[in-house]
C-alpha cells in the first residue's frame, strides 16, 4: 500500500479523533487526566473555567492543589487505590478554586491503560454541582424549621387542649364519683386516656423539635429519642455512649440525630424489629454513630435503593463529611453507620 493510499484510509480516522478531542477540549463539564503520583496532564476549557486554572498552570500541579486541605492525602490514597485495581465510578467530593473557593463536585472516574492492558492514568469528568447543593441544603434547612413549628404546635397548642380535657374530666369524675354515680368510671377513663394521648403528644414533639440539640445536647438528644421509641413504636430501644468527643456543632448534632431517627423508622416499619440499640463512639480522631436492629435482615441488594429515607440519610452524612454504610449485622438485622472526622 503506498503511502497516499495509507494517508486517504486514515482520513476518517483522524477526522474522528479531532473531532473528539475537540468535544473533549471545549466540555462545559472539567475533563482531567493525572497520573498516578496525581500529575495533571490533560485540562480542558471547562477545567479552566470551574477552577480558574490555565492549561499553562495546571500542567504545572498536582492534583493535590485542588483538594481541601483536609482531604488531599485521600486524593492521592483514590488514585492509589486505582492502581491497584479498585474500581471506583463516580461520587461528590468538594475541591478548590484558584481563587479559594470551596465548590461541590460530582466526579466519574475512568481509568486508562496502554496496548498491554497495564494502567497509565486516570481521567475524569467533574461536574460543578455547588448550586444543586445549595438548593438541597435550603430545601433540608426548611424541612426542618416546619418539623420545630408542628412540634412546638403540638406541644404548646394541643398539649394545653389536651391538658385542658384531662382537668374537665377529672372535675367530672370527681363531681359524678361524689354523688355515687357509676358514670364516674368513664369520666375516669377519659382521664386516663386524655393522659396517655398527652404523654404521647410530648413524645411526637420531642422527636420533631428536640430542643437539646440546640444547646448542643446531642448525647441527651439521643437519650430522649431511645426513650421516646419505646413510647412510640413499642420497641426496646437503648442509647450507649463511649470515649465520646463533644459535639459542640449543632448542624453536625442535628443531622446525626436525624439520621438515628431515620434509621428507628425504618427498623420498625420495614425491618419489624423488636430491639434497636443506639451507640455513639469516638476513636482515632473520629466519630461513629450507629444503629443496630433485629428484625428482619437488611438485603444484599436493596429492594428499593432509590427509596427517600436512605437518600436523605446518605444526603445528611454528606453534609457533615461522613460516610453512611448500611448493612446486614453479623447475626442478622441491619447495621446503620455514619462515620466523620472529628473537627478540631
């Protein structure tokens, strides 16, 4: 085949590959490859435009320089683990902007290898996702001011009216008992069950607007909830606590609160458990909340992973820079963790 011959079959090949990298060049999305000692040796337009790097610069730095500083040992420990085989798709992490700006990212990870299959480099695609996040935190923050406002109503508003039966009809049991009248046992009884429906009502408001946590009370917040399933749900439920750090954040103790509760619900509507135990823990510079149930076994595949209490529990892990893993416990049930590192 003579040489013109061989350049006119190229020719489609090559228009393909230009076209291609002119896709990959000009992506709104930044498209990055590294090394893996974290060397940057691709950066596209749309790199250039989410972190205010030129390709000049970037080809220059290590893909450290765009972590947090508290997470740049774990961007190198990721490629590390590529390396070795693992196979890593896609999650959020945050990065930093050349002018210090903290954005929320979405990265897909593809690793590549050369002819002989061995692994060169890793690419990704990340995506600027910080105003979606925005929009979640305002959704959860409003989510929670009208779980306080139905929880205050319900222990100001309905608690009095309730409180308020209680007394008439203890009037009445009195007044009917004080002229030997046998009607005076059902007075009692609504009494009885004005009182239980009073109780019960304190409970649901506890549960929604658990004022401890607002004083940074986590620790008693969750004593309350172990106290209040039992109430609700009719299920043992215990609260255990060891070589705790203080949780002085009330962000971080309201999402941990929040995730425990989830976790009861699900244990008691899905999992038809008998005994949840809550343990909180700190060691090696981190805290672990987790929830362990009997019931039934937490599937290998869930049924419905897509389900909203495990996104909004995942969401709120996130959050606070934890990991959420839910599983089957080592004699059956579900285990549910949240981990995260301890603020210094």
């Amino acid at each position: 085949m003579s040489a013109k011959q061989d350049t006119e079959k190229r020719k489609p090949l090559m228009k393909d590959h230009h076209l291609l990298a002119t896709v990959l060049h000009d992506s709104n999305d930044a498209i990055t490859v590294q090394d893996f000692q974290g060397n940057i040796k691709f950066w596209n337009l749309g790199a250039k435009r989410m972190y205010g790097y030129t390709k000049t610069e970037a080809l220059k730095m290590n893909i450290r320089k765009l972590a947090p500083r508290n997470g740049r040992e774990d961007a190198l420990t990721l490629l590390k683990r590529l390396r070795e085989g693992e196979k890593v798709r896609s999650f959020e992490a945050q990065r930093l902007t050349k002018d210090d700006r903290l954005i929320d990212v979405w990265i897909t990870i593809t690793t590549l290898s050369d002819e002989a299959g061995k692994l060169t480099a890793v690419a990704t695609t990340e995506r600027d996702i910080t105003e979606r996040k925005q929009l979640e935190r305002e959704l959860l923050e409003l989510r929670e001011k009208e779980h306080k406002l139905i929880g205050r109503e319900m222990h100001d508003s309905m608690g009095q009216m309730l409180t308020g039966i209680a007394v008439k009809s203890k009037g009445l049991e009195l007044k009917l008992k004080s002229k030997s009248l046998r009607e005076s046992a059902d007075a009692a009884e609504i009494c009885e069950l004005a009182g239980e429906a009073i109780a019960q009502t304190r409970r649901l408001a506890r549960m929604l607007y658990p004022v401890d946590i607002e004083a940074g009370g986590l620790i008693s917040a969750l004593q309350g909830l172990a106290s209040s399933t039992e109430g609700l749900f009719g299920i043992s439920c215990r609260f255990k606590c060891n070589n705790i750090v203080p949780i002085r954040d009330s962000v971080t103790a309201q999402h941990l609160y929040r995730i425990a509760q989830e976790a009861i619900t699900n244990a008691s509507k899905h999992g038809k458990a008998k005994k949840v135990r809550i343990g909180l823990t700190s060691a090696k510079g981190k805290t672990t909340l987790n929830v362990v149930s009997d019931g039934k076994n937490f599937p290998k595949i869930p049924a419905k992973k897509n389900g909203v209490g495990l996104k909004i529990m995942e969401y709120r892990a996130n959050m606070i820079g934890g990991v959420l893993n839910i599983g089957r416990g080592p004699k059956g049930g579900t285990v549910v963790t949240c981990t995260f590192a301890n603020m210094e």
